[in-house]
C-alpha cells in the first residue's frame, strides 16, 4: 500500500533511527514456511522444562477472576520477592517483562539532553528503550578477542563513556547474547568509580544460572551502599514464563518511586502475578531447572570441542559459539533441519551463533543437524 504521508518524519527523532527488537523466530513460523513439523526452538533462552506445576495450577484457578482488573500493585507477588531477597517491599518495582522496567528507567530519567552507557554487543533493549525517549547512546567498546572474557564488557570503556549528561549506564550481567560477565571485584570497583547521578542498571536476567564457581555476583549485596543502583530480574529465563511477562527491579525506594510513577497502572496481568508468585515457591523446579542447565551446557561444549570451535564463556542458559564462518549461513541451514538458533550479526557478532540449552534430546538434536552442516 502506498502512503503518501511521510509518516517517519512526524515520528519523535530518535524514533526515526529506530530498529525494532529482532525476536528469536517462532517456531508456529517454521512450520509456516518450511512445512516442518519436528521443531526444537534453541533461539531465546527459554527454559526447556517450562514453568513450575504450581504456576500452572495458580494460572489455572486465577482463570476464573479474568474480568477483574489485576492487583496494581502486585501486594503478594512483592510480599513473596521481599521476604526471598530480604528487601523491603518499597524497594521494587514489578514490571510486563524486565524489558518494560528498561523502558521504565528509561522514561524516568533520560531526556533528549542526556546519555545511556553501554556495551558494545550489549542486549539489544538497551539502544531501543534509549532512542525511543530521544537520549544520546554512548556504546563502550568491548573487550578484544583475545581476552580472557572475550567481547565482554570493559569497565574502563564504561567509565570513559561517563560525562556530565550520562543519566544511565546499563550493564548486563552476565551479558545477553555473549555469555560473559564482570566478577565481584570489577563490578564493585565499577559502582565505586560511576558519579552518583548516574543510574546503574545491572540486568540479571540469568542470575539464577548463575554457578557460585563463576564470581558473577548477586548485585543486590550493593544495593544499600549504591542509592543509584538497580538490578533487574525476570521470570522469562529460569522460571519458564517468557510467554506471561513479568519481571522486576530492586532499587532503593526513592528509585522505585520515581519508576512507578511512570509505570502504567496494570501493567503486570493478573495471570502473570499469581504464577510468578507460585513460581517463587517451586525451589525444586528452580534446582531441577539449574541441573538440566549444566548437563545440556556440557553436551554443548563436548560437541564444540569435538568439531574444533570455540565458544565464549557463559554462565547463562545459552552459549555463543565461533561458527568460523557467517553464523547467519549456519542458522539457515539449520532451519532447513527443524532447529532455530539465533544469528548474532546484528549484535556485531557476524561469525558466531548464539544456542540456547535445551532438554537433553533438544540439545542431541541440534548437535545431529549441526554436524551435519559442517560436514557440508
Ligand atoms: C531475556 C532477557 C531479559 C528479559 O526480558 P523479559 O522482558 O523479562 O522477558 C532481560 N535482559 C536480558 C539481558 C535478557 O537476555
């Protein structure tokens, strides 16, 4: 259809130079256009075993309150996070995803006249939620390849990208889709060195993969020494309820006022809040979760080792792996096999491929195809 309105040019500014979110391809569109009917989806981090039993079972008996309006102030879900983190109920800030509490930060404190730090192949919400209000992006380059945390972040360059408009600097952690991470002593050297008016975000996304073995530290430790400190959460990734959206910020309390003002009314469901809260108190399936994880992590890097490639380190639910030639020709030829994986080139991340572990025999089946696309 053709318009003659120049719709983009009434957009805001920033809107204008916008790209939108590229998701991990579904697999109902797989099966759309290839005509597939085996499918194993490797491509956004999902959690193989899905949600708790008893998050089900709370959707399920909340099904029949869908007329009300949900809880606008998530009561129970902040009551069940505060006695598990040991922090006050004032101090969070519940959110449609952890995305939506990005977007919250970022409505909150960025204007056309400031700045948002980050990474170079950092998670890719990061240049939307700060173009979208109309703020500057200033991307820190990362760590060279030959590093001992390849392309991770670089808290030297984060610093060297602070000036008198920096109002955020969002630092994930580990970081999506490299894998990578900051230790205890670099990322509390970092909160030390940042100015005060400067509001740190630390994504935690994949905390709860985390192995106490890595040091990628739990952020809220510093979160009574650092006002300008927030760490974000969600239940998309080891919680298995990607579909519901629902995520969270801790903060301290003045932070988490000024983000619920700008925070829509409802924006949790009502659906999302009870199975976040039942998901909570499943720490079984949370262990089982984390176990499946490490074994399906190992079976990954077992068959990388065995065909030459290299990956970079990951203490998260998926690996980015050196294909050595275009990870993009590699995904294609895998959809023709049934499996998605995600290309990273829009991350600047041309030659790799990020894989998300799956169940074991998900896993088995994604290294079948991808042996058979190397020998190719
Ligand atoms: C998946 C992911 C999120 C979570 O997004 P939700 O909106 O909570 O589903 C946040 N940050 C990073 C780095 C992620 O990879």
């Amino acid at each position: 259809m053709t318009c003659d309105l120049d719709v983009l040019s009434l957009a805001a500014p920033g809107v204008r130079s916008l790209h939108p979110y590229q998701p991990g391809k579904p697999e109902s569109e797989l099966r759309r256009e290839y005509g597939l009917r085996d499918i194993v989806k490797l491509a956004s981090n999902e959690n193989p075993l899905g949600p708790s039993p008893k998050a089900l079972a709370a959707v399920q008996a909340a099904l029949a309150d869908l007329a009300r309006y949900p809880d606008g102030n998530g009561f129970e879900l902040k009551t069940a996070l505060a006695t598990r983190l040991g922090v006050s109920m004032a101090a969070l800030t519940l959110g449609n995803g952890s995305n939506d509490v990005l977007e919250l930060v970022a409505r909150a404190f960025l204007t056309p006249e400031h700045e948002a730090v980050f990474a170079a192949h950092a998670f890719a919400v990061y240049p939307i939620v700060t173009q979208a209000v109309g703020a500057t992006a200033r991307i820190a380059p990362a760590n060279p390849p030959d590093h001992a945390m390849p392309y991770g972040h670089d808290p030297a360059t984060l610093l060297g990208q602070i000036n008198d408009r920096t109002r955020v600097l969002f630092i994930a952690n580990p970081n999506n889709p490299t894998g990578t991470w900051l230790n205890s002593a670099e990322l509390e050297a970092l909160l030390e060195a940042v100015p005060e008016r400067v509001i740190v975000v630390v994504d935690e996304a994949y905390g709860e993969y985390v192995d106490a073995a890595a040091d990628c530290p739990d952020a809220l430790r510093w979160l009574e020494r650092f006002p300008n400190l927030v760490v974000t959460r969600t239940f998309s990734k080891v919680y298995g309820l990607a579909g519901l959206r629902v995520g969270y910020a801790v903060s301290h309390p003045a932070v988490a006022d000024v983000l619920n003002r700008v925070r829509q009314p409802f924006n949790v469901n009502s659906l999302a809040l009870v199975a976040a809260t039942a998901a909570l108190e499943d720490s079984e399936h949370l262990a089982r979760s984390q176990r499946l994880n490490r074994a399906g992590m190992q079976q990954l890097q077992d068959a990388c080792r065995a065909w030459g490639l290299r990956w970079l380190p990951s203490v998260g639910n998926f690996l980015c792996i050196d294909m050595q030639r275009p990870g993009r020709d590699v995904f294609l030829e895998l959809l023709k096999r049934g499996v998605i994986t995600r290309p990273v080139d829009n991350y600047g991340l041309p030659n790799f491929l990020r894989i998300s572990i799956g169940s074991t025999a998900e896993n088995a089946r994604c290294i079948d195809a991808l042996s058979d696309v190397l020998r190719a």
